[in-house]
C-alpha cells in the first residue's frame, strides 16, 4: 500500500477496535443476565445488557468501516498504479 498509509492504518484500526469490542461483548454477555430479558423481559443486571449491545453497536460498526476503507485503498492503489503504467508507456 504505497499512497494510501492514513486510510490503510485507520483500517488498521478500526479492525483492531472490532476485536477488542467483541472480546468485550462476549465477556459482558457471559456476566450479564442478557438472557432474560429474552425471555422475560425483566433483569436485575439492565447496565450490563446495555454496555453488551453497544459493544455489540460498536464492533459491527467498527467491521463494516474497517473493510470499506480496506476496498478503499486497494481500489485506490489499483488505479494510482494504472495510471503510473499509462504514463510510462506515453513518455
């Protein structure tokens, strides 16, 4: 990835904070009564049920962000590389 470092190590980013997240959501979700409220919407626990769907929130956002600027900058070094070809081969 030569002309696109910034977008490359966001994605970077944005894949490590869907691990942490979802390391985070699984161990929430494991000390959390999540289940009853399934069931039976009712909890004692309501705060770890909710800090388990918005890790939840979080790490599918951070997903989806860290692939779209992953296809961005493929798709960008495609086309930088593309157009260096093009160049050479005119001069």
């Amino acid at each position: 990835m030569l002309y696109f470092e910034r977008t490359n190590k966001m994605a970077n980013l944005c894949f490590v904070c869907f691990a942490l997240f979802f390391i985070l959501m699984v161990i929430l979700f494991m000390t959390s009564h999540f289940s009853e409220i399934i069931k039976y919407n009712f909890t004692n626990d309501l705060r770890g049920s909710i800090y388990t769907v918005i890790c939840s929130v979080i790490s599918i956002f951070s997903l989806i962000l860290g692939i779209i600027l992953k296809m961005i900058t493929r798709e960008a070094n495609e086309e930088m590389k593309l157009l260096e070809k093009r160049l050479k081969g005119t001069n």
